[in-house]
C-alpha cells in the first residue's frame, strides 16, 4: 500500500465518504486526482480494508459511500507507528524558478503573480475550514482524541506554510519590479 491509500483510511476513518468527498478532504494532505483515488478504493475494497454502502440517489447516478473496515483501521494504526519516508518534493515552479535567470523580470513577475493567486486561493480555502472547525459547536478542536484535533493543526500548519510563500513570492516580486531588463 503506498501513502495515498493510508491518506484515504485516515480520511475515513472519520466518517464514510464517497470518493469524490475523499478527494476534497484530501486537498489538504495530498494532491491526488479522482482517476488516483478510485481504483485505490476499489483495490482497498479487494483487500476488504474498506467497504462501501450504494445511495441510491433520484435524478442521478446511485453513489457509493466507502467506509474503513476493523481491518482497514488495525493497518492505519500499524502505519501510523512506522517512521515516515523523507518528503519528497516536485515542484514544477521551482524547477522554473532556477532557471528564471535566463528570462526577463516581466515573465518573472508573471510566474511569481500566478504563484501568488494560486496561494491565495488555497488560502481562503483552508482559512474558511478553520473558522468552520472552530465556530462548530458539536466541535472541541482542541481535544486530541477526536478527529477534528489532527486535521485542525494540519490546517494551521498548511495556512502558516502558506503564508510563507505569499510572503517569499511578494518579497520576490519587489526585487524583480527593481530590476533592469539586461537580456
């Protein structure tokens, strides 16, 4: 099994979901796409480390509703134990961004500007989840035994990561906006 499948037993481990729910509550761990998450279920279904419940729904398709098995629930625990792996980093901006000596501070400018709306909107988005989290009074966020104390400061950590680049990129943005085109 590889990370994104314990990503998604983490996820229901919470609640069932269907994988299209999956994929917007892993928006804060994982990058993965539906063509990713679908056939993971389907493999972790086989393995009967999930199963899943049909809704039928009127006016479209019927859904399946995945939920984590005691099965599924004793290997995220086992994992959970083992020592991560380094992080591995792959980012496209990046790679650019170290050659961006060989372009203008416009097309600099421009690569930063994309990079910064990018960011903003990520975060607003987990920004809104904190203040859900936090204004939900079935909610105690702050008590570790319940679901929502984990993904609360994985949200804190991913706006302060976050808030970080935007600070970088503007910083950036300001050296380049001072430069001279020399090419």
């Amino acid at each position: 099994m590889n990370s994104l499948a314990y990503a998604i037993l983490g996820i229901l481990s919470r609640k069932p979901m269907s994988g299209y729910e999956l994929g917007k509550q892993l928006e804060l761990l994982w990058a993965a796409n539906l063509s990713q998450i679908y056939p993971i279920l389907s493999k972790l279904e086989k393995l009967e480390i999930v199963e899943f419940e049909l809704v039928e729904q009127v006016g479209k398709p019927n859904k399946k509703t995945y939920y984590i098995t005691e099965k599924g629930t004793d290997m995220l625990k086992e994992w959970i134990e083992e020592a991560p792996a380094e992080p591995v980093i792959r980012d496209e901006f990046i790679i650019k961004f170290y050659s961006i000596w060989l372009a203008n501070p416009e097309i600099a400018i421009h690569l930063l500007h994309s990079r910064k709306n990018s960011y903003l909107k990520k975060l607003h988005h987990f920004q809104k989840e904190v203040t859900e989290l936090k204004n939900d009074p079935n909610i105690n966020h702050m008590d570790m035994s319940q679901p929502h104390f984990s993904r609360y400061l994985l949200l804190k950590r991913k706006i302060q990561i976050l808030q970080f680049e935007l600070d970088w990129c503007e910083e950036i943005v300001t050296l380049f906006s001072g430069l001279s085109v020399n090419k």
